[in-house]
C-alpha cells in the first residue's frame, strides 16, 4: 500500500496526523468562490436582495 499525506472520504480531507487544517482551508475557499459568484451577479448589494 502506498502511504498518502492527505485522503478525501465522504467528503472530509484526513491527514496523517488527524488535523482539520486542510478540510477547513477547502472549505473556506468553497465559501469564498461561491462568494464571489455572488458578488459578481449583483450591481448593488443591499440588504434586502441578500
């Protein structure tokens, strides 16, 4: 078997020593790209359109 630094299972990244740090930075990216799709596709942000 080969010896893997990082796995994705059922959609949570493990690390050998069973940190989060790298599930947390995906998910912040995630969070960050579907921001800006959001920030793209409005021409005012106000509010009540959020």
């Amino acid at each position: 078997l080969n010896k893997t630094e990082l796995e994705k299972d059922l959609g949570i990244y493990k690390s050998n020593d069973l940190k989060w740090k790298e599930h947390v930075y995906y998910a912040i990216g995630k969070a960050n790209k579907n921001l800006s799709m959001i920030k793209k596709s409005f021409q005012f942000l106000e509010k009540k359109s959020l």
